[in-house]
C-alpha cells in the first residue's frame, strides 16, 4: 500500500523559503531546492505554490507580516507616515533580498492592505483627497524599496568591489564633473540610516507643501 506524501503547513514553507533566501539570495531560491530543504516531493510543495512567482507572493506578504500593527491612537500624521516607512524598511532589511521580494507582487493580502491603509488614511488626515493620499502612499513605499535595494546591494553578500568603483567615480569626477565631485563624501557614504531619514523629510515636507496648496 502506498505511503501518502506528507500534508505540510503553508507557514512551514513560507519560513524554510525565507531561509533558503537567507542562503542563497532570490536568485538561487528555486523550488526543487524548496522541496529538498523540506524532505517532500515537489506535488506537496505545489498544493501551497503553483510557481516560484506564486511562492514569491507568499514570501512577500509574510514580510510585512510586522508593519503597521501597534499605531498610537491621535498620532499626528507625519509621525505616522514616518513609523509605517521605518517599520516597512526594517521588515525588509530581516531577510536578503527582501527589497527584490516585496517589489513588484502588488500582493492582495491583510499584511500589504493594512500597510497601505495606515499611510493613506494618514495622508488623508493630514487633508489630501484620496488619488492624492495613495500616490504619496506609493511614493513613500517606491522610496523605501528603493533605498532598501541599494542599502542590500551593498550588504554582506555583495560581490561589487566598492572600493575599486570609487576610486573610478573620484578620477573621473575630479576632472569632469565638479559638483559631482563636490558632493563625493555623500554620494559614498553608508550611514544608510542617516540618508533615509534625511529623504524622507523631504518627502513629507514635499506633501505637506502640496496638500497645503490643494486648500489655500
């Protein structure tokens, strides 16, 4: 009589997908090495994730599974927009390539609609109509994905030699563009904590500055 696969919970996978991420980066992620790490045959693993996009998407909401959980009640809305922009890049600083993961899925779940829905009804508090509370909630999340996805490219298992492009940036920059040049010491600054804050005042005080115009 024939042994039946065994049933594995979809939470098991998700997590063994995670630390297989941790490994070997999204790239080397596949799902026949999904399967092994897990000891079933690859059906069991397709009953949860029909393809490694599928798979992707899981992972995804998984990693905002933190955000936006504990917000204080009257939190003005800039500290509100700051809290879910901090929680969001730390949740995908956890894993490498959580940037790469989260970006592009556009996932439907709890986890990515209560993340959205913490910095929208912020926006709207603050007075932007509603088209203007979800782009300034896109352009918030667009940021920190994409300063997550340098901060990452530059993490432990990066395999640029940073020192040698420097170098190439500083011989060029010296003769031909000066305020490049000038701006050397930021533009190779890893003080990544530093950066992100300073560009998301910015943004909020760019917001702040349109949704003040919206009502003169």
């Amino acid at each position: 009589m024939a042994t039946k696969a065994p049933r594995i919970e979809r939470t098991k996978v998700i997590g063994t997908a995670l630390a297989l991420l941790d490994r070997y980066g999204i790239e080397g992620l596949t799902m026949r090495k999904l399967a092994q790490a897990l000891q079933i045959q690859a059906p069991s693993l397709y009953w949860h994730f029909e393809n490694k996009q599928s798979l992707i998407n899981g992972m995804a909401d998984a990693l905002v599974d933190a955000v936006a959980r504990d917000l204080p009640e009257g939190q003005p809305w800039e500290e509100r927009v700051r809290q879910v922009a901090v929680e969001l890049r730390l949740a995908l600083l956890q894993h490498r390539d959580g940037a790469r993961v989260f970006a592009g899925t556009y996932v439907v779940t709890d986890n990515v609609l209560r993340t959205g829905e913490a910095m929208i009804s912020a926006f709207m508090q603050a007075g932007a109509d509603a088209e203007l509370a979800a782009t300034s909630s896109f352009t918030v999340t667009y940021y920190v994905l994409g300063l997550v996805m340098e901060e990452q490219a530059l993490g432990p298992e990066s395999t640029l030699d940073l020192a040698a492009r420097k170098q190439a940036f500083l011989d060029s920059a010296r003769e031909k563009y000066p305020y490049s040049w000038a701006a050397r010491e930021a533009i190779f600054s890893e003080n990544f904590n530093a950066r992100f804050e300073t560009g998301l005042d910015l943004l909020i005080a760019g917001i702040k500055q349109r949704i003040a115009a919206a009502h003169p």
